[in-house]
C-alpha cells in the first residue's frame, strides 16, 4: 500500500517593493545570506531585473511575483500564489511605500489616500497574514520606516504620519510576537538616494552628507538588526544621535524645523 506522501513547503524570505533602492538592495542582502526569496512590486521587468543580478552573484534565482500590494486582498492572494508553488514565509520585509512632497490641502488627496494604504493598511495585512508560518519557522518581519516617523512633517504631513504609524505599529508587534520566537525590526533610515525621493519631488542634494547613506548600507543594517533581534534599527550614527535628541524637543519646534527642512528639499 503506498501511502500518501507530504511535501514540506519550503521557507522562503518574501520582500515587497523589491524592484529598486532599499528593497532590491535587501534582496541581495538576504541572498547573499542563504535565504530563498520571493520578490513583490507592481514593475514585473524591474524585479525579473533585481533577480537576474542575484542569479548572476551565484545565488538561486528569486522567484518574481509581480503583484500591487496595496490592492485589497493582496496578502490572501499572495499566500495562495506561495502554496501553489510549495512556500511559506519565514520572514517578511515589508518595504513598499512612497512619499509626495507638497502641503496636504494642496496634494491629490487619492493619491494621498493611496498612500496610506501602501503604507500603512498593505503593511499591516502582509505583517499579520503569514503569522502561522513566522511562528513555525521562529522566523521575523522586516518593517521599513522611517527617521521622518519621529517628528510631524508639514510639507509631507500623510507620508510622515505612515512612518509613524510603521514605527509604533512595529514596536508593538515586537513586544507581542518575542515570546512566540517571531522577531520583529523596523527599519528607521535617513535620507538613502533613491528613485523615492524622485518620486517624492524631493531635491536629493540639499540632503547633509552626514545623514546620507546607501541603500546597501542601510540593508546590512536592517538585515543584521533583524537577525540580532533587535527592535529599531536606524542606520548610521548621525541619525542615531538626531532621533535621540528630537523627544526632547518642543513639537513647535520640530514643526517650525521641519517646514524649513521641507522647503530646502524644494
């Protein structure tokens, strides 16, 4: 009698907004690491682009779904996709989202709206929806915020207040998770030089030296961060010492700072 045979769903990292800056750049962290990975973005060309540069480092090709997170039910839709071919996260790396510079009363607010539900909303479904297998696998999420998440941001008020929402969100999640072996990081870098900021409508040059850096530097931190368990990873120094000093602030203070920030970027 032959008896049914069961295959394992094999772990996988699943990374969204894998086509450029910060998320193909933790795409070739976490291949470089061992890590099997599925990438996730809207721009199927940019991503089968990302997962060809890994394949020819010598990693196993990254398998490409091109799909907008941001759509209702892309989490659902994404786990059928992964058991269709046998996989399961063993960690998420949220990265997705985008930015629009310009006062609130003034921008398209469905675009803003739309903001908010890469952000935010997408961020929290892909954060929940694969919880039986992170636990599982004693596996961990990877949330991409934001330094701009620890101050009001007139001049990009929606975008600042998602990287807020990601870092209180995130902090929460790590407390409640820690004691079921999930690891959860959020990820706080400065200004990266990016297609973002082009997106944005943010002039990259004003952005100080010393706040600055790469994409692949904030990915080995983010990766190294998540890996020690930590809860907040904000890269480099300089911005370690900023998110520091800023609770000790007067919030009109801040205010009136980050205006003037914002029409530098300009």
């Amino acid at each position: 009698m032959n008896l049914p045979v069961t295959l394992e769903k094999r772990p996988v990292t699943l990374i969204t907004g894998a086509s450029a800056g910060i998320g193909a750049a933790l795409a070739q962290q976490f291949a470089a690491n061992g890590h099997e990975l599925v990438l996730v973005a809207r721009r199927e060309q940019a991503l089968a682009a990302v997962a060809d540069a890994i394949a020819a480092s010598g990693q196993p090709r990254p398998t490409v779904l091109p799909v907008d997170v941001a759509r209702a039910g892309a989490a659902h839709d994404m786990a059928a996709a992964l058991a269709a071919r046998d996989l399961e996260p063993e960690t998420v790396v949220n990265n997705a989202g985008f930015g629009l510079i310009g006062a609130a009363s003034t921008l398209d607010r469905a675009e803003q709206l739309a903001m908010i539900d890469l952000n935010v909303r997408a961020l929290t479904d892909f954060s929940l929806a694969f919880l039986d297998s992170l636990e599982r696998r004693k596996g961990g999420i990877l949330n991409v915020a934001s330094v701009a998440g620890f101050l009001p941001g007139p001049g990009m008020a929606v975008y600042y207040a998602t990287k807020a929402y990601v870092i209180s969100f995130s902090e929460a999640l790590h407390h409640e998770l820690k004691p079921k072996g999930v690891r959860v990081t959020v990820l706080c870098p400065g200004p990266v030089p990016t297609e973002f900021q082009a997106r944005a409508g943010i002039n990259q040059e004003v952005f100080p030296p010393l706040l600055t850096r790469s994409a692949e530097r904030v990915a080995r931190d983010g990766y190294r961060g998540l890996k020690e368990g930590r809860r907040m990873v904000v890269p480099g120094s300089a911005n370690q010492v900023v998110t520091a000093l800023l609770p000790m602030l007067p919030h009109g203070l801040l205010l009136a700072l980050a205006d003037l920030r914002k029409r530098r970027r300009r």
